[in-house]
C-alpha cells in the first residue's frame, strides 16, 4: 500500500513540475535525480524523505535562491541551468568528467603492431584473426608528470632513467661526404676475431656495429646463451685494433652462480666479462653507466621491466617500451646491446610484430632437435646482407665452427659399395651458401599407398611424377612413390627438381647413379630442364667436395666450362629424356 501511494504521488509530482515549465518564463530547476540517488542510500525511511522534500518544492518559485543554495549550486551554475531549456547539464548529473587517474584500454595486435580504440575479431592491418591483445595505459595527466618532463605514452619518464647521458645539443643536417670522411669499415667496427668471432662477424656484415641494437631468437634450449656467452667473452678479450674492454652480461633468468658455471664448463676465464642478475631496467642501465661497458647483453627482453610503465614483465607494453628505452640507450652512449627474444609455437618472436621493427638486427639460431648443427641466420641487418649464414655445430665446450659446412647433409656411403638406387644429390642455396643434400626415392610397385613425401613439398612432387609419365614415358602409374630427403632437411627451392627425377628414374629402372654425381636445375612442364641462380656459386662447390660431375641444363653448359674446374665434368641436357639417356645409359 505504501509503495502503491508513493507511486501516485510520483506521478502527480511529474505532470505538476512539467505545468510550472509551461507557465513560468523562467525555467524552474528541481533536481529529480538526487530523489532517486537519496531513495537509494536511506532506505530506511524512504516516503519521509520524498514528503520533505516535496514540501520543500512547493515553495520552490517564491524562495528560489534558498533552494539552489541547498543543492549546492553556485551563481554562475544557476545562469547557466537558466539559460540551458532543458533544465539541468548531463555531464554533471550523470557523471563526473575528471579525467584524472582515468585509465584508457587499448587493443593492440601482437603481429604487426596495430593498436586500435576496441576489439575487432581480425586486425584491420594484417587481417589475422585472434591476435588482438588488450592492455591500459595511463592517463595522460599522470604520463605527463608533475615538470614537464619527457616521457613516453606509457608513463615513464626517459630523464628519470636516462638522465647520466649526454644531453645532444641542436642537431644541424651534416653533408654525407663529411659524415664518411676517413672512416673505414675496420675502424668504425667493432672486430671479433677468431674462427668463432670471423663466423659472427659475417652475420652481422663485417663486424659489430656500435650503438647497434641487435635481437637474437631460437628456440628454447638451441643455444642462444651459449651463443651470446662466447660473443661476451670474445668482445671482452679484445683483439689486435682494440685492447680489453669491459663487457655487462645481464640475466634475468638464472643467477650469477649458473652463468659463471656454464662458463666454467666453456673454458671462458676472462677477466674484462661482468655478470649481474636482475630484471629492473632502470636498476641495469645505472649498473652500465657505472661499468661504461664495451657492449651490453641481456638475457632476456621478456624478463626485464619499467616500474613506471603498465604491465608484467613481457607483456606487450613492457616489452616494447623497454625495446624502446634500450634503443635510445644504445644510441646515445654509443654502446651495442644484444637482445635475447623468446619465440612463439609459430617461430615467431614473442611481443608486439613492433618489437624486430626497433631493432637495428634480427638474428635467428636454428637447429633440429636430433642434430648438433646449428644456423645462424640474418632477417634484418641494417648494417650488411641478410644473404649471409652462420654454421655452427653444438659441443661440450659450446659452439664450434664447422669447417666444411657444403657438406654437413650429406650422409655417410657405404664402404663397401660405390652406388646406391634411388638416392640423388642436389644442390641447393641458402642465403649466401650452397649445401650438398641427398634425395632418396623408392617405387613399390603393388603398394597401397600410392606416394608419399617427406621433406619436399607434395604440390612439387606430384608435378615431377606427372611430368616423368607423359614426357619421359615412364610407367610409374602402379607404383607407390615414397620420397624423402636425408637428415631431415626441407626441399623447398626448384634447383632440387633435377635430383627429385633421377632419385625417382633410378628406384624404378633399378639403376643406381654413380657415387660422385650431383643434379643442378628445375624441372618445367614440358619435360625442359631451366636454370636456376647462382649456378656458378653450386658447381663451384660441388667441384670443392670431390664430385666428379655435375648434370646441369643444356643452357649454361658452356658458361660452365669457361670456370676451367678441371677436377669436375659438365653435363648438360636438354630436357628429361636427355637426362636418362645421359646418366642411365652412360658407359
């Protein structure tokens, strides 16, 4: 009954406040809100707090001034509701707009970078569907600081953590000619010699660069800290152009005693090498300013943190603004900081696509799980090719160069025979660099399964046997074709066509190939036999292994024989029935 007459009255309330806007010239202001809000809050006596304030109202045009003191408005309030129709301001009543300590929720894609204000199911850059991570940044008061300081986005301030370093005066353009004059690429580098030292340098394009920012992923357990551990120790020991030099060695995984044992087992007793485990940034980058080190390596950029920034250590936004602050710190100090990047299941580094974009070299170690080699691979290099490549073989003493990397995928012969059916070499480029691989076939005639690849892409294959049945006449149709490549390497580039037919004619002709002879060129669809690059660079290195011949397309036969390699013959043929004519039917 009692909330039945509260509803009445209500109501009658209601149409009684809208016939006084009507009448009255002046907009009268009641604040209906506070009802609600007063109703919420005292419970306890509700429908006297709704007659009191009723009674209040009904004297509202008469003491006008009393009542806007009550509620708390001021002069300048009261002109402003008189002048607004409607009576009351929305943004004061319903909320309060102070946007201090307010937080803002970005949605970042952790592939490419792209940040948005929302969720979207796919990113509107790289349409990758899932990869949109959401994280909060400051506000813009609280990222701005009491003294103007210059800070990031994200809250920290660079000259609270970088204060020690030069300040750089007005920077004018420098004419290039000036810029170059009498630096050398010896001087300007920083040399790392040795066998081991020689191997990286190649990576890198001749050399450590200063103030250079370079990131190293690989799989967990491949050697990334074995890696940069001997790069720690090579630098640290100097060479001829450079005396010994300080090195800071920084782990936020393990702990000094870990790190001086597997150095220890490495044989690694310089005395210029300096461990410290921490993850606190700004903690690290005071410990090299006190060190002013020759280089910087940390271990790794998902465990280092900003107090001042939002988020875990290895979140999107930590990651990147550490990225950042360690960029800025190798620039001005003019010190090369090595990065350790965890990758993801797809291969990926883990972090924001952003993350190898700020960085001045990208470096991947590669290796499978049942083999000691180990690649070291250049994706970005500001400073040199991303054509050159790093061959490394795992030991008890860490990584050794390996001194003949052509030939480190071809497997061992058989003593006791000189030829084996069904297996081919092929000769194939990665980066700067010609490897030696084997591809073995085996024709089943009667099997169930009617082919299988592994190692070559199965598109490629069934393009090859398809080719083999209508332009070199081989019935292959009921045979099981099983197609591997040896120590589990991947055949993906088209110079391995070649080698895919003749494994494929010797298993079902049962004729096996001479040992010595290696296969260069791609297949069309016509039965021709194309040339693929670098011919030179591959029959070079066939002839440096021991080969004896070498089958390459008709097209740059005498191109070849100008080389004068003496040791090696130069078969070329024309398309597949010239190839078996050649190597099947030879003497």
């Amino acid at each position: 009954m009692l909330i039945a007459d509260m509803r009445c009255f209500r109501c009658f309330y209601t149409r009684a406040h809208s016939l006084l806007l009507l009448r009255s010239s002046t907009p009268v202001t009641i604040p209906i809100s506070p009802v609600r809000f007063r109703l919420r809050r005292f419970s306890s006596s509700p429908v006297t707090s709704v007659f009191d304030l009723h009674s209040s109202n009904q004297d509202a045009n008469s003491n006008k001034e009393d009542n806007e003191t009550k509620i708390g408005f001021s002069d300048e309030k009261s002109r402003k509701s008189a002048s607004n129709p409607r009576g009351w301001n929305p943004g004061e009543v319903v909320m309060n707009k102070s946007k201090k300590g307010k937080s803002k929720t970005v949605w970042v894609c952790e592939s490419c970078g792209h940040s948005e204000g929302q969720w979207w199911g796919s990113c509107r850059t790289c349409h990758k569907v899932g990869t949109m991570k959401r994280f909060s940044q400051g506000s813009e008061s609280s990222a701005s600081g009491g003294g103007g300081s210059n800070s990031t986005g994200s809250g920290f301030s660079e000259s609270k953590g970088l204060s020690w370093l030069p300040e750089q005066a007005t920077v004018q353009p420098h004419r290039l000619t000036d810029v170059i004059h009498g630096i050398t690429q010896q001087q300007w580098r920083i040399s790392l010699p040795g066998l081991f030292g020689n191997e990286v340098a190649r990576v890198l394009g001749g050399g450590l660069a200063p103030g250079s920012l370079i990131l190293i992923g690989g799989d967990p357990g491949i050697g990334k800290s074995t890696l940069l551990l001997q790069i720690a120790a090579i630098i640290a020991e100097g060479s001829e152009l450079a005396e010994p030099a300080p090195v800071l060695y920084i782990s936020g995984e393990e702990s000094v005693e870990q790190i001086g044992s597997r150095a220890d087992r490495m044989r690694i007793q310089t005395e210029e090498l300096y461990l410290f485990s921490s993850s606190d940034l700004q903690d690290i980058l005071n410990k090299a300013h006190r060190l002013s080190p020759r280089a910087l390596i940390i271990d790794s950029i998902q465990t280092v943190y900003l107090k001042d920034v939002t988020g875990s250590a290895g979140g999107l936004t930590q990651v990147k603004e550490c990225t950042s602050t360690l960029l800025r710190f190798a620039k001005k100090s003019n010190i090369p900081v090595f990065l350790v990047g965890h990758v993801t299941k797809a291969g990926d580094i883990a972090g924001p696509r952003v993350l190898e974009h700020i960085v001045d070299v990208v470096l991947y170690l590669e290796g499978e799980e049942s083999s000691t080699y180990r690649l070291l691979r250049s994706v970005k290099n500001r400073f040199g090719s991303t054509d050159e490549l790093g061959v490394f073989e795992m030991a008890n003493s860490g990584l050794e160069v390996v001194s003949n990397p052509s030939g480190i995928y071809l497997s061992q012969q058989n003593p006791d025979s000189d030829v084996l059916a069904g297996l081919a070499v092929a000769v194939v480029m990665d980066g700067s660099r010609s490897f030696l691989i084997e591809v073995q076939a085996l024709c089943s005639p009667g099997s169930t399964v009617s082919r299988h690849v592994n190692g070559v892409q199965a598109s490629r294959a069934d393009m090859i046997i398809a080719v083999l049945m209508k332009q070199a006449g081989l019935r292959i149709q009921e045979n099981g074709i099983f197609l591997n490549v040896a120590n589990g390497m991947a055949l993906s580039e088209t110079a391995g066509d070649l080698a895919i037919a003749a494994a494929i004619c010797s298993s079902f002709l049962e004729f096996p190939i001479p040992h010595g002879v290696a296969f260069i060129g791609e297949i069309g669809l016509g039965g021709e036999v194309r040339t693929v690059p670098r011919m030179e660079k591959r029959v070079s290195t066939v002839a440096k292994l021991g080969f004896n011949k070498c089958v390459v397309p008709k097209s740059v036969e005498e191109s070849l024989k100008a080389l004068n390699l003496k040791e090696i013959e130069i078969i070329g043929c024309k398309n597949l029935k010239e190839l078996i004519n050649a190597v099947f039917r030879g003497d």
